[in-house]
C-alpha cells in the first residue's frame, strides 16, 4: 500500500477501525481518512459516491457497521443485516467507480 496515498477507514471510530486507525499510524501512514458518521452517512449511496469522488483514497479498509450485542441483534436480525449490506454495498461500489486500488471488507 502507497504511504502517501489516502487511506479511508471507514468506521475508524469503532473498536476494529481504531485500532486499523492506531496500526496505520504506527506504519507511517500519514493521510488517513476517518470520517465519522455525522459527516459521512456511509448507508446513503450519493453522499458515499460524492465523498469518495472528493477523498479519492488509494485505499479502504472497510470496518463500519451497525452493532448493537447479542440481544439487539437476536431482536432485529433483519434491520442489521439490511443496515450493513447497505453500508457494505455503499462503500465497495463507490471504491470500484473511483478507482480505489486496494480494498479490505471486514466482515
């Protein structure tokens, strides 16, 4: 991976994109990109699209998602299942129509 290209880890701000986040750091990867979700809604098709258009990472770590524990998730397995499809969907789409070279999904 280009140390000097941008790196956008999506979910940078959970357990698993901290720590991706702190890694990164600890390599010398200086352009790392870790909007939060107040300013990138990463389940929104166009605001992705316009993002990654505007970021253009080189790189995307894709560790965003929505949790919420074993009884949330036994309660509403469908509207986590839907929320992170869309979100998965959303990110890995836009990284192909931009040309992102390198792209991790962590499922």
């Amino acid at each position: 991976m280009n140390r000097d290209a941008n790196v956008l880890v999506a979910g940078a701000h959970g357990m698993l994109g901290s720590a991706i986040v702190r890694k990164l750091t600890a390599g010398g990867y200086q352009r790392i990109l870790a909007p939060p979700r107040r300013e990138v809604d990463f389940t929104h098709a166009a605001t992705v699209d316009r993002y990654m258009a505007n970021a253009r990472p080189g790189a995307v770590f894709v560790a965003a998602a929505k949790v919420g524990g074993i009884l949330a998730n036994s309660a509403y397995p469908a509207d986590f299942l839907h929320h992170n499809l869309a979100i998965e969907l959303n990110i890995i789409g836009a990284a192909h129509k931009h040309g992102v070279n390198k792209l991790l999904f962590l499922g």
